[in-house]
C-alpha cells in the first residue's frame, strides 16, 4: 500500500511538473504575440482608416471658374503642334485627363464618357469639343492616334473627328495643365504606372473650369445641362432651360438636384395658365351656346 502511495505521488509530482512546463510556454507564446505588431499597425501599412503613402496627394481639388492656361502646348494626334487656346471661344469643352496606356481606370472613363456622349442629343464637334490630354510625358502621338481611332468609332456620329482631340506633351505643360484643373496624381516607379483619380471638367468656351463629375459613370441628364450651362445657353433647347431653372449643380457631389422651391413655382404657374386658358375657353363658348338655345 505505501508502495502504491509512493509511486502515485511520484507521478503527480511528474504531471505537476509537466503541467507547469505547458503553462509557462503558453505564457511566453502570450506575451510573444502581444508584443508583434499587426499588420494593420507595421511600418509600411497605415491604419485602415488613412490613405496609404502612395495616394497622400492623389485626387482632385476643385477650381472652378479657374481658367485654363490658354498658351499651354500640345502635340495633337497627328504630331502637330497645338495650343490649348487654339480650342477655346467656339464652344464649351469637356477635359479629361488620362493616359493611354493606363491598365485600369483611364480606359473606364473614356469608356464612361462615350457611353453617355451616345446618349445625349447633342453632337460632339457640333455642339461642344472634348480635350483628352496624356498626363504621361513618355507617350506619343502614335497612342493618341490610336486611342482616338478607337472611340471615334464606338461614338460614331458624323464631324466628331474635328472636334475630340487626343494630345500629349512634355512634363513642364503637364503639370501646369494639372495643377490648374486640380488634378493630383503619383508616379509609382515600381509598377511603372501612375495612381490617380477620376474625373472629368466641363469648361465654358473660354476656357474656365464650370462644373467636375466623378468617377467613370456619367448622367447623360447632369453632362448635357452642364454643357448647356457652361456654355451660357447658347446651346439646348427651352426645355433645358426649365430644367437648369428647376435643377442645381451641387458641386460637392459633381451632380444636379431638384431645387423644390423653383419645383413649386414652375408648378404654380403651370397651373395657373392652364386655369387661365381653361376660362379664356370657356368664355368664349358661354355666348355661342346661348346664341344657339334662342335661336332653337
């Protein structure tokens, strides 16, 4: 029995001993996890709620009624020397800086841009121009003919050659292009691409910033009455110009919303000239009808 006794206390001993073995290491693997820092928190990942370094001075700042600078030069897809002035006092433009061997988001906005251009009533080259400017100084003419090509056929309406111009140009006409439309963008020398945003501006004939929407969708409604409010209603029909009464651009989202006061008003006075026309009618048939009952 005090063998029995002996050897069971031996082994609680051993189990006690191995019981504590375990619990240290569990301890030390503990106090080693805490201690290593998420990837969420290492050097090279920011917090999730920060932008990463690379897009600090990505995006778009908006400047409207800035004028852009008229005297910039260009080359045109055809090789040709070109001044941005050269376009401006005809009609209002759309700019849309891009470049054209971009893999992602530049192809979706000139695909967005089409896709709304071939909605709208108004005709490119007719009605307004767009400006499509490379912001990469490698790329040539030869990329801008050949992007041009590509869209003028998927627009595909008549005189729209003459009026989208597909440019490229030294890095000195770039940035100061970019800096006075507001649009920050980093070149990333591992990948060889550029991180950016997206946008497009609609500019007055003169060549001032008047409205920017985002993104790589566009309301063929919001393009069209911005068009036709940078453009001073000098293009459009009467029925845009109740539209412009009753909608306002927001600039903050880049899109137009109803103004329920203006609403209201061209409600009441839709109302009133048709009660107006409505007793005006009336009028006018009261004394037949009764000239017709005596004669009868």
């Amino acid at each position: 029995m005090r063998l029995r006794i002996r050897v069971f206390t031996k082994r609680g001993k051993g189990t006690m001993s191995l019981l504590r073995q375990v619990s240290v290491a569990l301890v030390l693997l503990c106090v080693i996890a805490l201690n290593q820092k998420t990837p969420a928190q290492t050097i090279d990942s920011p917090p999730a709620d920060q932008r990463p370094p690379m897009l600090q001075k990505v995006g778009i700042q908006q400047h409207l009624n800035q004028q852009i600078p008229p005297d910039l030069e260009f080359r045109d897809e055809s090789g040709q020397p070109v001044r941005l002035g050269q376009y401006f006092a005809r009609r209002p433009l759309i700019l849309n800086l891009v470049y054209y061997n971009c893999p992602m988001l530049c192809g979706e906005v000139l695909n967005g841009l089409t896709s709304s251009l071939k909605l709208m009533k108004l005709d490119l080259g007719r009605d307004f121009d767009i400006i499509t400017v490379s912001f990469d100084p490698r790329e040539t003419p030869a990329l801008a003919t050949a992007k041009k090509a590509i869209y003028l056929q998927r627009y595909h309406r008549p005189g729209a050659d003459a009026g989208w111009h597909f440019l490229t140009g030294t890095q000195q006409s770039i940035v100061r292009l970019t800096q006075a439309a507001g649009f920050q963008y980093q070149f990333d020398g591992r990948t060889g691409q550029f991180a950016h945003a997206t946008a497009i501006l609609v500019l007055t004939p003169q060549g001032k910033i008047s409205q920017y929407y985002y993104g790589v969708e566009y309301s063929p409604r919001d393009l069209r009455l911005g068009l036709i409010q940078a453009s001073n209603n000098q293009i459009g029909t009467l029925i845009d110009q109740v539209l412009l009464y009753c909608y306002h651009y927001n600039p903050a989202t880049g899109k137009y919303g109803a103004m329920v006061t203006r609403l209201m008003r061209v409600s009441a006075a839709a109302t009133i000239l048709i009660l107006g026309a409505l007793i005006v009618v009336l009028f006018r048939l009261g004394p037949k009808q009764s000239q017709e009952g005596r004669v009868s």
